[in-house]
C-alpha cells in the first residue's frame, strides 16, 4: 500500500476495564488479518482446483467477484489478483448482496438445493 493510514479506535481496555482509545495503523491491521487473509487465498486455490476444465476459460475471461464485508478490505482486490492470476472486482452493493442472494435462495430452494452444501454430510 503506497499511503499507510491510521485510525483511533474506541472501546473499552480489556485491561483496566475503563473506555479508552487507541490509534492503530494500516501497517497493524495488514499484519492482524494476515493469517486470515492467507486462508482466504488458500481457500479460493482449493475451489478453482475444483472447476471442471470446460469452465476455466469462462474464468479467465471473466474473473472472480468479491461480495460481502470482506471485499472493502483495503489492497485486497489487487493480492487476489496478483496471487490466483485472475481478474478480480468487487460486486456492485457488495455489502447486501450476500443477503439478498440468500434471500433468492430461500425462495427458490427447489432450483438452488443441489448445489447447496451439507455441513454434517461427509464429502466426497
């Protein structure tokens, strides 16, 4: 990241158990998320292992699109990018549209079942 921000965070010390404040900078925050993010990355590598070989094209082409909180991460489009070798953008309204894909879901679960994961079936 070029610019290196910081921001005053606000919130009770677990310590003194009084309010207090603290300025954390993007520097810290990178390397609080880190592991985190690294899984992310591991995770999406383990799903495009997965993508049969008729659908990587499409992949190539079009990229991957990050929804939800996690795609305002800052620098985090461009690691994606650099990391898988893929387009990668953020959906448009990325904060709701998790929600309201679920949504779609619920009400058409008889499209959607099949591809829905079973967390207490074994995989294959």
């Amino acid at each position: 990241m070029a610019t290196e921000l910081t921001a005053t965070v606000r919130g009770r010390n677990l310590i003194t158990g009084l309010p207090g404040s603290v300025e954390v900078s993007s520097i810290e925050i990178r390397e609080a998320i880190s592991a985190s993010v690294k899984i992310i990355i591991d995770t999406i590598r383990d799903a495009l292992d997965e993508v049969p070989p008729e659908l990587v094209s499409d992949l190539l082409d079009s990229g991957i699109c990050l929804a939800g909180g996690g795609s305002q991460i800052l620098g985090l489009v461009p690691r994606l990018a650099e990391e898988l070798n893929l387009r990668v953008w953020i959906a448009d309204d990325p904060m709701t549209c998790v929600a309201r894909g679920a949504g779609i879901v619920l009400e058409n679960l008889d499209l959607y079942e099949k591809f829905l994961v079973d967390l207490d079936r074994p995989s294959n």
